[in-house]
C-alpha cells in the first residue's frame, strides 16, 4: 500500500511540476517541432493482455514505426517506459517528432519506438496517462531482476516481431525512460545487455524503493557490461523518505565514471519531471546514437 501511495504522489509532482527548481529555462528545440519537408512517421495502438511474466496484467502499449522503414533490412529498436509520456506530440519529450526529424537527418538510424505503459490489474482507463495509477507499476519498474526485460524479450518483442523486422544488434537497441521508467530502463539492460545496449534515464529513481539505491555499487562490484548511459537530473528533484534523487543520480554517475563506462550526465536545475528531459532529448539522442553507421551492416 504504501507503494501505490507514493506511486500517487509521484505521478501527482511529474503532472504539476517540480516543487523546487527552476524548470522554465528549459525550452523545446526545432528538433522537437514538425519540420516542413520531413516524412512522418505512423503510431499505432495496442494492447497486451496475455502476459505470463505478470500474470493477472494488462497494459497499452503504441508502436512508431518512421516513414523510412520498408521491411527490406531490420529497424534499430528503442524501447520506452510509460510510453504514454513519450508519445504524447504535445508532451515534454513527443519521440514521434523527434524521430522524424534525427532520422530524417541520419543523426539516427531507421528506429522502431515502442512506448509501452506498466500494467495494471484493474481494468483499463479508458486514455492513457498518470492517472489512475497503474497498478503494477512500481513492482515492475523498481524491482532489481530481469522479469521486466523478460515481459519486453518474450512477450511485447516479439507480438511486434510479427509485423516488423528489428534488428538482434544490442549496439543498434536502446531503453528509456523517466523516474521509475529510468531505474527499470537501465536494470532492462543490466539484466539483458546482449538485448538492449543504450540506455537513457530521466530523473531516475536509483532510490530505495525496492532496492534501487544498490545501483552504483553494483556498477563498481561488477564487470563492465557493454552498455551505454545517458543519465538527465535537476537538483530540483525529489528528496524524500526513499532517499534523495539528485544525490542518487550524481552517485550513479560517478560510479560509471569509476568503472570507465561510455556515459553522459547532464545535471541542471529541474525537478522531477520531464522539462529538462524532454528539452535535451534530441542532443541526448544524437549522442545515444552517435555511430550508428559503424554498427549497421
């Protein structure tokens, strides 16, 4: 219970803004804005109801598929954690557009997206959103195992397998997303780093939730795991019983640091929300994927 009360008040600060911080300064870009002459991309709608991994769940998830893809060679692949978020084109982050505009540039390569939202066990709101909480959502996000890339690898992966061809290269397969969506995207790819290997977190919560603050010291007990890692937070962001986010990110940081890892952290002002994520998203995208070319055959 106290899970679900906190999950409340999380979707509550990620809707409203942060309490603390400056989040004005953070404006979206022309590569967040329709471009004149750039193909468009199609998103389309599903829903997951047959899950083994969690059984009882039901989720929606959509897939972007760029206007490039034609099925003759496989499409890299990004997955993203409340996928609701990352879809909305009025949104913070709106990837449809973003996609368009860095693949229409070849800043990245032909990328399928898939945004997919946690489960819930109830039934399905009738839109997708924070609201109500879904009910499985800090089990599945927060949680340190591998069952989450598991429900991605076993079940959602391959239902859109059926449709499009996406590539097995980790190097051309990446994850995101935010608060607990950024702990569940970088522990996918610490679980499954021959699946997913690119990962990019907006204020993450490497907290103890279920653990999640055991991070940074597995990164430095650990061998080297052939991820990449793009890590966004605020010194606005959450202080709290579960602990302190800006302080668990910077700790996140400067254990890949430690252990050499290719990673990026960008630290501004905000809060926990995804103003400064979704400002920067194109940047931290073109750095994610920065050669691409040397991975495709």
């Amino acid at each position: 219970m106290k899970y679900r009360s906190f999950a409340l008040l999380l979707f509550s600060l990620c809707i409203v803004g942060a309490a603390r911080g400056d989040d004005s300064q953070y404006k979206h870009g022309p590569d967040s804005k329709p471009r004149e002459g750039v193909p468009q991309g199609k998103v389309t709608q599903h829903v997951w109801d047959k899950s083994k991994v969690f059984e009882g769940t039901k989720r929606r998830y959509s897939v972007y598929v760029p206007a490039q893809y034609d099925g003759s060679q496989p499409a890299a692949l990004m997955v993203f954690q409340d996928g609701h978020a990352y879809e909305s084109l009025k949104g913070d982050f709106r990837v449809p557009t973003v996609f368009d505009n860095l693949i229409h540039d070849g800043s990245m390569p032909i990328t399928i997206a898939v945004m997919i939202d946690p489960g819930t066990k109830k039934e399905l709101p009738e839109k997708r959103g924070w609201k109500p909480t879904p009910s499985n959502r800090s089990f599945e996000y927060d949680t340190l195992s591998a069952d989450y890339s598991r429900l991605l690898l076993e079940e959602i992966l391959p239902e859109v397998g059926k449709q499009y061809k996406i590539t097995d290269n980790p190097k051309l397969r990446a994850i995101g997303g935010i608060s607990s969506g950024g702990i569940c995207a970088f522990t996918a790819a610490w679980e499954r780093p021959d699946a997913f290997g690119k990962v990019l977190s907006h204020v993450g919560s490497f907290v103890n939730i279920r653990g999640g603050h055991n991070c940074e010291a597995l990164i430095r007990k650990t061998p080297v795991k052939p991820i990449r890692v793009f890590l966004q937070d605020g010194s606005g962001d959450l202080d709290n019983d579960h602990g302190n986010w800006p302080l668990a990110n910077q700790e996140m940081a400067k254990s890949l640091a430690y252990k050499n890892y290719d990673y990026k952290f960008e630290y501004g002002t905000g809060g926990h929300n995804g103003k400064h994520g979704g400002a920067i998203l194109p940047e931290s995208l073109r750095w994610l994927w920065r050669d691409w070319k040397q991975e495709t055959p």
